[in-house]
C-alpha cells in the first residue's frame, strides 16, 4: 500500500544531501521508533534506556550483528522532540555509500520512508508548530539571501503568527459586536449598516484591511529576498547579449561569436545587488527565425521576459534597425506590469553617439558604462524592495498571499454591504469568512488536502 501522510508508522529519512562529507544524519520518528533502532544497535540497552535529549555511542549493525558504521545517536522522548513523538538523530559517516547501508537497515527493521515534509507535518500536527512557522522551515532551506534568511527565521521565531493572530482577535472582536447588535436588533427586525446605525466597529474593520493591504504589499519585497528577481538580457541577434552576460557575472559562460543567432538555450547565473539575490538570464535574440532550434530558443526568451522582474534591451549600436525601437516597446509582460526595462546601448566604444532617449551607452567589449548599468540595476531593484527598509516580518509563501487576498476580498465586501446599508446579518458573514483566511494561514482552519499538497513540496528528511 502507498504510504500516506498521516499514518503514524515509525519513519526515517536523511536530514542531509547525500554527497561527499564528513558527516551525515540520519532522522527517525514515530512511536517505538528508538526499540525499533536497538535491534540494529551494538549497544540495545544503553539506546533503551537512554533518556531523552541524550547521545549514545555505538554501532550500527546488520541484522546478523556485523558493523555497518559508527554512531552517535540522539534520543528524544515523547512529547519533547521536534515532531512531538519519540525520535532519533543517527549521526554517521558521510558519503552516499554509508548512507545508503543504514537506511537499508532502518527499512528491513521496520522503519517506513519518510514523504516530504513529513517530520514537519508530524510537528504540526502535534501541536508543535503552526503552519507559519512550519513553512519557515523551508524558507530557510532555501533563502537565497541573508535578508530573506533573516525573515524566515523571524517566521519561525512566530513573528508573522503574532502579527496575525493581532489582526484576527480584532476581527472577532468585530464580528462579535456586529451579531451582539443582531441579537438586540431582532425585537424590531434586522440590525442595518448605514448613516445611522453604522457597521459596529467599522474602523476597526478598515483599519485590519490597511494592515493586510500592507502585508500583500511587502509580500512582493518578501518573495524577492527570497527567490531572488529574474534579470532578463533580451535584444536583437548580436546585440552583444553573451559578452555583457559575462561581464556581469565575471566569466567567460556564454558563448561569443561574431555569429547572429549563437546563443540558442538561455543561460542563468545568480548574482546580487545589494543583498537582493538575482538570477541574471541570456537568452536567445529576438527575430523571426526559420530555423526551428532558433526557433524554440526565440519562444524561450520570450517566456522568460514574460515573468521577468528586469529586462536589460540591448540595442546594437553599430546596427540600429528601426524595428528594434518597436521591439524594444513590446516586450512580452506579466500580468502586472513587469518587467521593467532598461534600455541599453550596446558597442558604445565603436557608436559612441546614442540617438535613443532614455538609453544608457554600454560597451560590454571595454566595460564603459557597466557602472553606471549596475548603478540602474539596483536601483530598479530597491524601487522593487529595499532589504534594509522592509518592516517587520510578513508573510513569506504564495499560499499564504493567496489567503490574505481571500480575507481582503471578504473585508472589502463587508465594507461595501454597510457603505449600501445592508442588513448585519448579510455582513457577517463576510467578517467570519476573513477570520477563518487567517486562521487558514496559521493551521487552525485546515484540511487534510490542504497539509498534503503543502507538505509535498517539502524535502525529505524535514
Ligand atoms: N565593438 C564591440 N563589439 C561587441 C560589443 N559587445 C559584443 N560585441 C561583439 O558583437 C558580436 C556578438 O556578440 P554576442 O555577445 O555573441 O552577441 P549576442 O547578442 O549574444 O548574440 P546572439 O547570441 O547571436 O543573439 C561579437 O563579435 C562580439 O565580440 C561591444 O561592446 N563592442
Ligand atoms: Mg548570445
């Protein structure tokens, strides 16, 4: 049978990447789960008898007694672990072939392989973390910068569950000072919103939407500390792409040749302006290609302007076609708006006179003008999100954006019904519905279908 999140067999899983260390370990959980070990364990009944929050040394062995590796073993006692059930930390030679060895003795004694996120969704369920601080977790794994390192552990300090929990004591406040007027109002029919007998605490409502309005908004600044932006070099065929691609990122990575159409596949490489994290992008040029490898690599380019944050147009200084103007206005966008484009003219050391408003005279032969190109960059990256200006902690995944929204939407409905007079009892509605978007965030209001697809997108051994 296909395991499933939310049995509660004992499970194991490597908490550390299987590559050439020093050291590696190894996490196991569930009830039983330390007996489980000892039947594996040179030492059974010192790993027995060990208590909580202690090591023990000794021998990983096979089922006939022979010695896998050496080992210290953590042991923690129900309820004090972070999952909540009993568990181990087995910390082994690094190296895959080690780790290999021992999560084969872990499955023929019994222990099931972990899902993704499982060990984090045992927690949660268990009362040891609240989804903010469980998807945290992951936001630190993968912070691609020290700011966006620094919220998410604000977030799993609890910060963000605070904050909300704030908002949504205020909103039940609301919501029960609105039924209270329902109650009073029935000897002589439906409470009403209006001139006279305004939403109860409607001020708090607004100013509850403000703060969430604030948080939607930081959430882009939030996302961009840390997936990093998309920096997009786009242009016409030898517009000087691939050389200004590695003057950029300070190697020689993307082909050059005096060929138009060499670049074909688009080329990444993460840099940073500021401390905001980029991933900085050659693409193929833009033309209308009758080869058909050109061809993909033309639609590629034009995805990736599509959810770019910054595009770099290059212009061909020694070869201005009028097309390329118009090219340059109608770049693919996302649904906001971006990219923002920033207008280059390229081989400025052998066109020096730049006939474009707006152009800054690149050379990406000689590097003049790379100052001031970098000098724009971070700058369109601080109109974008300023790590050092950011208010306190926000919300860090597009899951709980998408639940702010839900709880925006449903405060501007209920401001909408009092500003037309509508009954209380049509408003309410709208209150409970942005209380139980916020409780959505934290785990109090959750499915099962909810945690599984959240967990899933966890990595093992978390
Ligand atoms: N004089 C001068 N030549 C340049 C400059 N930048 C690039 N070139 C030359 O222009 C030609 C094309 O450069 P690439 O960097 O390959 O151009 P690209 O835009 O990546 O071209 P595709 O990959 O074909 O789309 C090469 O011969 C480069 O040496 C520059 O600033 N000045
Ligand atoms: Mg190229």
């Amino acid at each position: 049978m296909k395991p499933s999140y939310g049995d509660e067999a004992p499970i194991a899983a490597p908490a550390t990447a299987p590559a050439w260390s020093a050291l590696s370990l190894v996490r196991l959980s569930g009830a039983g789960a330390v007996s489980r070990l000892s039947q594996r364990f040179s030492r059974p009944r010192a790993l027995l008898n060990a208590a909580g929050n202690t090591i023990v040394h000794g021998w990983l062995v096979d089922a006939a007694a022979r010695r896998i590796d050496e080992t210290l073993v953590s042991v923690y006692r129900a309820p004090a672990s972070y999952t909540g059930e009993e568990s181990a930390d087995i910390s082994c030679h690094g190296g895959g072939a080690t780790l290999r060895a021992v999560m084969g003795e872990l499955f023929s004694s019994g222990f099931r392989e972990a899902l993704p996120g499982e060990f984090t969704l045992r927690a949660f369920l268990n009362g040891k973390l609240d989804l903010t601080r469980a998807e945290s977790v992951m936001e630190i794994v993968g912070a691609k910068s020290e700011a966006g390192r620094a919220n998410a552990i604000g977030r799993l300090s609890g910060v963000l569950l605070e904050r909300l929990q704030a908002i949504q004591t205020r909103l039940v406040r609301a919501l029960s000072e609105t039924e209270l007027n329902l109650d009073y109002s029935e000897l002589d029919g439906v409470g009403v919103a209006g001139p006279d007998s305004r939403l109860p605490a409607e001020e708090a409502v607004e100013q509850t939407l403000q703060e969430l309005d604030a948080l939607a908004e930081q959430y882009a600044c939030e996302r961009l500390l840390s997936d990093g932006a998309l920096i997009v070099i786009a242009g016409k065929p030898n517009a000087g792409k691939s050389s200004l691609f590695n003057l950029l990122i300070k190697e020689e990575r993307s082909i050059v040749t005096e060929v138009p159409g060499t670049t074909r596949d688009w080329i990444e490489s993460w840099i940073a302006f500021d401390g905001i994290p980029a991933r900085l992008v050659d693409t193929a040029g833009l033309r209308p290609a009758s080869d058909p490898v050109e061809q993909i690599g033309v639609r590629r380019s034009e995805e990736l302007l599509g959810s770019a944050d910054i595009a770099l147009y290059l212009f061909d200084g020694t070869n201005l076609q009028s097309e390329d103007v118009r090219q340059s206005e109608n770049l693919p966008r996302r649904a906001d708006g971006a990219p923002a484009v920033i207008r280059i003219w390229n081989k400025a050391d052998a066109a020096p006179h730049c006939p474009l408003p707006g152009c800054l005279p690149v050379s990406a032969k000689t590097g003049a003008g790379i100052g001031a190109l970098c000098a724009e960059l971070r700058a369109q990256l601080g109109a974008l999100c300023s790590p050092t200006n950011s208010p306190s902690v926000g919300i860090g995944t597009p899951r709980q954006k998408e639940l702010i929204d839900a709880a925006r939407s449903a405060l501007r409905e209920a401001l909408a019904m009092a500003d037309r007079a509508a009954p209380l009892d049509l408003i309410a509605p709208s209150l409970r519905e942005a209380i139980d978007a916020l409780g959505a965030i934290s785990g109090e209001v959750s499915t099962s279908d909810i945690l599984d697809a959240m967990f899933s997108q966890f990595c093992v051994g978390k």
